[in-house]
C-alpha cells in the first residue's frame, strides 16, 4: 500500500515535470521566429547598412549604391501626421475615460475602443481610401497619415486610461484641497504623474503603426495609380513608405531598416517601464 | 478666519488683492473645468463616430455592389473583374481556413507558453521571455512575409510538407502538388503572428486567477502540474477562451504577411498544399487595380464583410473577457 502510493507520487513527480518540459518546448517555439527573423536581418541586411543607406535617394534598379532616404523620410512625415491625430484624441479621450464620465457611458466607450483595436488595419486604408482619396481625389500622404492616425486612437486611449487610473487618489484630493482647479489638476498633477506611461504607450503604438503596411499599400500606391495633384511629384518621391519600399528590392537592402524603425522605440518604451 | 486667509493669498503672491477677487479666480476655472471636460468628452467620444464613419463608409461604398449582387455575392465563387462578376466565397473560405489553421497552430503553442510563463518557469527566466515576446509582437508584418518567402516557404516545402505528403497524401488535405505558397503557410504564418496576443492576454488571465486556488491546490498536496490544470488552467476556462476568440479576431484580419506567403488565387479546394487567397489579401492586392466602379464597390463589400466578421468576434472576445474581469473583480471585492 505504501509503496504503491510511493510510486504514485514518483509518477506524479514525472508527470508534473514532463508538463513543465512541454511548456518550456512551446515558449522556445513561440520565440524561435523572432530569433529567425532577426537572424535573418542581420545577415541580409547589415551588410547594407551605412551612412549612405540613411542620406542617399534609392539607385535605379540593377545599380549599386544607393538609400533609403525617401523612404525614411516618408515614413517620418507619416507617423508625424498619424501622431498629430492619434496622440491628442487619444491622450485626451483617455483622461475623459479615466477622469470624467458616468461607468455606463465608461464602459460602452471602452468597449468599441477594443473592438476598435481590433478592426484589421487594411478596413482603415479602404475606409479612409472612400473619405478622402475619392472625394478629394488624391493627396494620398495626408490620407496614410490619417488613417494611421486613425489606428492609433483607439490604441492610445486604452494604454493612457489604464496610466492615469494607477495614479493614487491622494495626489488629486491634495492639489483640490489646495483649491486648484480639476481641470488644472488634472493637467498638472495627474497628467504629469502619468507621463512616463503615458508616454510609453504613444511610443508603442508608434511603433505598432510604423510597421503598418497594409493600409498604405491603398492609399499610397493612389498616387502612382493616376490620381495625381499638382504637388504629386515631389510627394511621390517622399511618399514610398518604409515597407513598401522593401518589398521590390530582393538585394536585402531595405530589410533592416523597417526592423530598426520598429524595435528601436520599443526598446525605448520597454526601457520606461 | 480673516488671518488664515491673509497667509494663503500672500503664498499665491496677491497680497493686496481684495477678497472679491479670489471669487472672481474660481470662476473663470469653473469655466475651464467644463471646457476641459467638454473637451476630453468630445476626444472620447470620437470612438463612436470611428465605428458609425466605418461602418457607414463601407456600406455608402459597396452599396452599388449589394443592390447588383445581393446575397449571391457570398455564396458564388466567380472573382472575375473582366466579366463584372464577383463573388466572395472564396475569399470567405480562404479566410476561415488559414485562420482555423493559425488557431489550430497558436492555441496549444499559445496557451502552453502562458502557462509556463506564470506558473511553470523558475522566476527569473520568466521577465526576459515575456519581453522576448512582446519583441515578437513588434516586427511588422512585411517583414515576416518577406521572411516568409524567402526562408520559411523553401524550408517548409523541402521538409514539413514533404514529410506531410509522404504519410498523409491519401488524405484530401495533403493531396496534389507542392508549390509552396499555400494556405498551410499562410495559416503557419497567421500563427506565428497572432501568438504574441494570444500569449498575453492568457497570461493577464491566469495572473489574475486568484493565489488562494493554487494554494488549496498544493495544500491538498497537489504537484505543480496538477495545480496549474486543475486549479489554474480550468479555473480560467472562459478567459482563455476569449483570449483565443481575440486571436480568431487578429487572424481574420492579418493582411501583409498572408498575402504575401498565401498564394493569392480565388479558389476553394481541399488540399491545404494548394494556394488560396483571404478577404484581407484581396483587399490588399487588387484595391489600386480596380479599374470599375463595381469592381471597386465589390471590395468595399469585401471589406465591409471583413469589418463585419471581425467586430462580431471581438464583440464576443471582448464579452468573455469581460465577465471574467468583472468575476474576478466581485470575487476580490469578497
């Protein structure tokens, strides 16, 4: 009896082990493709990596030499016109939620803001390829920049929520009680508290949204499709985004790039938390 | 009362000021209170006018194509923009399947990770494989797919699907020829990129499973595996579930990667080894080419069943978790 028990335990001990071994299998699994993929980068791209890669207009094709730069200062410019849409709606729409407003109107909001989050990127490009490309008829780096922007919002507005509730109560009663007003304490003492994490998630949704692809790939691609404006030109040489532009050139040399674009606020958000 | 005032109005630098004048201070704040919350309303509030506009948008743009279709439009699987015929069922089918396969993929891999990232991992490795996994989350998708054609794609061909092949050819999933882009890869793929959410929000779940089951658990004498099942894992059943409906959401709508690895061709054959195309994928590809009005309004529909198919699995994700949140929260309250 007492042995059988023993056994028991032993196999017990296995099992429990063994589960713990298949785990540890799925978590190395999870993350060999980032380890691939980077792997990948580095060989392919490293070795194009240079100052001319940042400073130097792309060479025509079959050519050497060469950058990237039209398309890093595309895909800047469109993230600084995303960020003047995302940032101030989503920042301030997450201090209603977090601040102001009844729970019922709280939780409905919150609740399209995820659904929202998860609306695939490419129903912005069409939703806002109708909005703006067919009714203003082109000027496609202002419709990319809203439509990322667009994304950002929701996105935004959760992470910043989430910030300015952890922030403790005491620190709002004390600046009330000194007679500041709410919405200066809001401002002042609440925001600022919070920046830090506030922060953080408008550098990760910037980071979500530059390697956003999709959407683009509609709208930006209407410029060279025949919409053309006056100031075409000049933009459609500014305008072919990061990853876009990666996609044609098999020479490796763009790949790096879109990965840096993207890791590097990360890690600089990760380095705030 | 007088004298506590004088220090307070001297600290704020008035010290001449008549006391009316600190009445007048407050008023004009009560009007920039109002604004500010007027304001941050109306910020929240673009949240509803983002689905109205969305939704609105699509319908304003496919409508043309509704009223020439109608529900042929989901059960026919001609995609001929030349002969103005349109049909998106396979689109629909291909979109199901890589998903379903992605979900197939990730769920286990996923849910296993989680695990082990709260109740089965010594504690220091648990911080650095957490982060190693947001970084996942963080590559975007082009370039997976571009890692997709040019690394995963040979590979899989040369070894997996041979392999498939070899043992289960006589099964209608793994008959024909092997080109490579196909709806296994595509699904592959999707799973790759959906596991990182998948990853943590069933590890925000099992976090919040309360201390005092695992406690019982191994009170009761339990091994480690025995409290994360019975205790933990089952304890958190609903979540998990919503979790893995959120994925169903991000595997729907995936576009870059899939359209790049898939294969893009509208057609509904068993065989996972032959190419197929998703709602995303069409979108992606043929938008700028729509040389038609119908044509354009046909992908509008496209994407106005996309739009429909994932807010109605985000809705249930999001009411899953919701009642695991407000559970939880009301068991903690207790």
């Amino acid at each position: 009896m007492h042995l059988e028990r023993a056994h028991n335990h032993t196999w017990r001990k296995i099992k429990s082990a063994l589960a713990s071994g298949i785990a540890f299998v799925s978590a190395v699994l999870v993350i060999t493709p980032l380890g691939l993929v980077f792997f990948y980068l580095v060989i392919n791209g490293a070795s194009s990596v240079n100052w001319d890669f940042f400073t130097k207009l792309p060479a025509p094709v079959g050519t050497v030499g060469g950058g990237m730069v039209n398309a890093i200062a595309g895909s800047l410019e469109l993230l600084a016109l995303a960020g003047a849409i995302g940032i101030p709606i989503g920042v301030l729409g997450g201090v209603y939620l977090a601040e102001y407003g009844s729970a019922r109107l709280n939780s409905v909001l919150r609740f399209l803001a995820d659904v929202l989050n998860g609306v695939p990127s490419i129903t912005w490009g069409v939703v806002v390829y109708g909005l703006v490309v067919l009714r203003f008829k082109g000027f496609s780096a202002y419709a990319g920049g809203l439509a990322l922007g667009l994304i950002m919002i929701p996105l935004i507005l959760r992470t910043t929520e989430e910030v300015v509730l952890l922030v403790p109560n005491g620190y709002r009663e004390a600046a009330l009680a000194l007679g500041v007003s709410r919405w200066k304490t809001i401002v002042h003492i609440v925001m600022k508290t919070a920046s830090k994490g506030i922060i953080t998630g408008i550098l990760l949704a910037l980071a979500r949204v530059g390697g956003e692809t999709a959407p683009l790939l509609s709208l930006l691609s209407a410029i060279v499709f025949g919409i053309t404006v006056s100031a075409s030109p000049s933009l459609r040489s500014h305008c072919r985004f990061l990853p876009m532009r990666s996609l044609p050139t098999t020479t490796g040399t763009a790949r790096l790039g879109p990965a840096r674009s993207c890791s590097s606020p990360e890690f600089s958000a990760l380095m705030c938390l | 009362m007088e004298v506590a005032i004088a220090p307070a109005s001297k600290a704020f630098g008035a010290p001449g000021e008549p006391p009316s004048a600190r009445q007048a201070m407050a008023r004009p704040s009560r009007f920039g209170d109002k604004a500010f919350e007027w304001l941050t309303c109306a910020m929240a509030l673009t949240v509803v006018v983002l689905v109205i506009l969305t939704g609105w948008e699509l319908w304003h743009g496919s409508v043309g194509a509704i009223k020439k279709f109608g529900f042929h439009f989901l059960v026919t699987s001609t995609w001929d923009p030349v002969a103005d015929q349109f049909g998106a069922l396979p689109f629909i089918y291909g979109t199901l399947v890589s998903s379903l396969i992605a979900l197939l993929i990730a769920v286990p891999l996923g849910i296993a990770t989680a695990a082990y990232l709260t109740e089965l991992a010594p504690l220091w490795i648990r911080q650095p494989l957490v982060s190693l996994i947001e970084m996942l989350a963080a590559i975007p998708s082009v370039i997976l797919g571009l890692w997709g054609i040019f690394v995963m794609i040979p590979w899989l061909r040369d070894y997996p699907f041979a392999w498939l092949k070899r043992f289960f050819g006589w099964t209608p999933l793994f008959s024909g020829s092997i080109y490579g882009p196909c709806m296994l890869a595509g699904g592959i793929i999707i799973a790759v990129m959906i596991l990182p959410i998948i990853v943590s929000v069933s590890r925000e779940i099992l976090r919040s499973v309360p201390d005092l089951q695992r406690e019982a658990a191994y009170g009761l004498g339990a091994t480690r595996w025995e409290a994360t099942r019975i205790a933990v894992l089952s304890y958190a059943k609903k979540g998990l579930f919503g979790a893995v409906i959120l994925g169903l959401g991000r595997a729907l709508g995936e576009t870059m990667a899939v359209t790049m690895v898939i294969g893009n061709t509208p057609q509904i054959v068993a065989s996972l080894f032959q190419p197929g195309y998703t709602l995303a994928s069409v979108l992606a590809n043929e938008f700028t080419e729509a040389t038609t009005d119908i044509y354009l309004q046909a992908l509008f529909e496209i994407g106005l069943v996309l739009f429909g198919i994932t807010i109605l699995v985000n809705l249930l994700a999001q009411l899953l978790l919701r009642t695991i949140a407000t559970t939880s929260a009301t068991r903690a309250v207790q």
